[in-house]
C-alpha cells in the first residue's frame, strides 16, 4: 500500500458526506492521538504534561514546512480568524477586500477601523467575485497598502493565483485566508504577507487549530496590537512590561492549547507523508467527477473549469425557483453539503469514494426529473 493508498484509506466515515469546505470529520490518526494526550494530561506527571506541550513546537515547525517558509516566522493561533485580526489590527492606510469574503475577513477589518482609525477598506465587488490578478491591477490606487483575500473563494471555489497576485501588487502587504486551501492545492506562501488558516477543514485536525505566517515585511509594516504576556521574547515576564518579540511570536496573545496542537500536527504529518501535490491531484479528479454528473444533468456550475483556478469547492447555482428542491433532493439521498444563498456548495476531499459520487448522481437524477422546464 502505497502512502496515498492509505491516506485515502483512512476516510473511514459513512458514504454521502461533501462538506469539506465546511467542517472536516477528524481523522482516525487525530482521534487516537487526542484520546492518547487526553489521558498523558491526567496524569498529573510533569514529564507527560511537557510531553504533550511539545507538540506545539511540532506543529508550528510542520506549518512552515508545507509553507515552505521559516519556521521562526509561523505561530499557533486558536483559529484563522485570530490570525487575521492580528494583521487587521495592525495594518496602517488602505486595504483592498472584496465585500463577498468570508466575514473573517469583512467584519476584522471593518472593526479595526472602528477601534483605531489607523486603516480604511477600499471595498471593491468583482462582478463574477473573483478576486483575480486582473481585477486587483485595476483598482488598486496609490494609497492601497495591502490586499486581502481568500486562496480558494468560499462561495465559488475560485482559487487566487498568489504569485500573479504578487507581481501585481508590488511591495504592498498581501493578506491570505487560506483555509479552503492549505494542504490540498500547492501554493506559493512566501508570495503572500500574512497566511491565516485553521486545521478543522480539509486537515481533518478539528477545530482550534489555527496558526498564521508573518513575513518580514508585515513584521516591518504591521504593528502587534493584539499581542499578549505570550508574545514578548524570553521567559514569563514578571514585574516589567517588555516589548513586543521582534519576532511572528509578538502576534501572540497566550500559551497555544496543547491538545489542538497536538492534532494539528498529526494532521500535518500525514499531509506532508503523502504530499499536498498527490493530494491536489485526488481532490481535482473529484471535483472533475462533481462537474461531470452537473453536466449531466444540466445543473449550472459557477466555479472556474480550470484546475489550476479551483480546489476541492464546486458550486452549483441552479435557477431561483431550483434552488430548494436540489437542496431537497440532496438531502433525501443522504448527502451532507452547505445550501447557502440560491446555491449549493459541493466539496469533496481525496477519500471522498465512488459511493457517495453515485448517490451525487441519484440526486441530480431524481432533480432534474422533477424540474419544470
């Protein structure tokens, strides 16, 4: 058995479940190391809490290798959400963001403005929300100081090419939320500024494993406002008030949760034995096979074609009147997916089997059979 044989292998949960982009149902390999953890940690033994402990300094080192990026540069954070308010906070002049991003990223920003002033959003709104290279070179402005977006687009699964992004944007500090992304589509990280994502999606690592990149130049350009006792270098700092850690350790506010670390880098450890290239691979031939039974059936598609411009998101956007009855019918043949807006989101993972395509399949069947035309 080959490592991706058994890494898809280890996607032990019932058939029907499309809902990557949502939530990802953790991995045996989690749960037998948060069960082992769980129980080092009611020992009451130094040896065994430290044991645990050390599992941050193995997930944040494995972050940084899959980024390709210093590890002394990556920091553990409870969620992608943190992260980005960390850089948020701290950046000063205009910030470029599509109002369609995820509101980790609408609502950080539009409270750093209420809180400090020090930054404005240029809201901009891509006619198809695709926040392509393009689209950034045409509106930037001479008071643009950085540019926020998703690495894959919540909605439409659009995947945001970072070094084309780079080449269009200059020296300005590049933002990236790349939770739909991170260990299932290569991509260039030391392109971008800042790297916020989280472990509890296509990681399998559940919730609370967060971790963020913080490149030299955002450690020049964006001030540590949220840093905590934790983000100053040295040991505990009892009766003075240090500096911030000159340092990605200033965008830090407390200790990291041990147990979340602990999963986060078992999840880590199993994507890079296989490779977040072989994953890629697996993942856009299922969303290939997602497109096709679409197709099929004639329900719309709104995410890119090319597998160099999406992920594992595919997203159906049937007509208006459509739009519950798929739902519905998704849902009777036992498939988990998110209903948002008029659209469905469809993401399959690397172990997604040809079960739960053919259940796909009986759904937009029995749909299309029903539908008015």
């Amino acid at each position: 058995m080959t490592d991706v044989d058994g890494y898809i292998a280890s996607f032990d949960g019932e058939p029907g479940y499309l809902d990557w982009a949502a939530f990802g149902p953790l991995s045996p390999s989690v749960r037998s190391e948060a069960h082992a953890d769980t129980e080092l940690l009611g020992s009451g033994r130094r040896s065994s809490i430290d044991l645990v402990a050390d599992h941050a300094t193995r997930a944040r080192d494995l972050a940084a290798s899959v980024m390709g990026v210093d590890d002394s540069a990556v920091v553990l954070q409870p969620s992608t959400t943190y992260g980005l308010m960390h850089a948020l906070y701290g950046v000063a002049g205009g910030v470029m963001m599509g109002r369609g991003e995820f509101p980790s990223l609408t609502i950080a920003a539009s409270r750093a403005v209420d809180a400090l002033a020090s930054a404005h959003v240029q809201w901009v709104e891509p006619v198809d929300g695709f926040m392509s290279p393009d689209f950034v070179r045409a509106n930037l402005t001479d008071d643009t100081r950085a540019v926020a977006v998703s690495l894959v687009d919540f909605r439409t699964g659009y995947r945001t090419d970072l070094s084309a992004l780079r080449d269009v944007i200059g020296d300005r500090l590049l933002i990236v939320d790349a939770i739909q992304g991170f260990g299932v589509v290569e991509a260039d990280y030391s392109a971008a500024d800042v790297v916020c994502s989280n472990g509890y999606k296509w990681l399998r690592a559940g919730r609370g494993t967060g971790f963020a990149y913080f490149s030299d130049r955002a450690l020049e350009r964006i001030r540590p406002v949220l840093s905590g006792f934790a983000g100053t270098d040295g040991d505990l700092p009892l009766d003075v008030v240090p500096l911030p850690a000159s340092s990605a350790r200033a965008f830090t506010v407390t200790a990291p949760d041990a147990l979340a670390a602990a999963r986060l880098a078992t999840a880590l450890a199993e994507t890079a034995a296989v490779g977040v290239g072989v994953i890629e691979a697996e993942i856009a031939q299922r969303a290939a096979d997602v497109m096709f039974v679409a197709d099929r059936y004639d329900v719309p598609v709104v995410t890119p074609r090319d597998p160099a411009r999406r992920a594992g998101i595919v997203t159906l956007a049937p007509a208006p009147q459509d739009a519950a009855a798929l739902a519905a019918s998704l849902a009777n043949h036992g498939l988990t997916v998110t209903s948002r807006s008029g659209q469905v989101r469809i993401s399959a993972h690397a172990g997604t089997a040809a079960d739960t395509l053919r259940l796909l399949g009986d759904a937009l069947a029995e749909f299309s059979s029903a539908r008015v035309w």
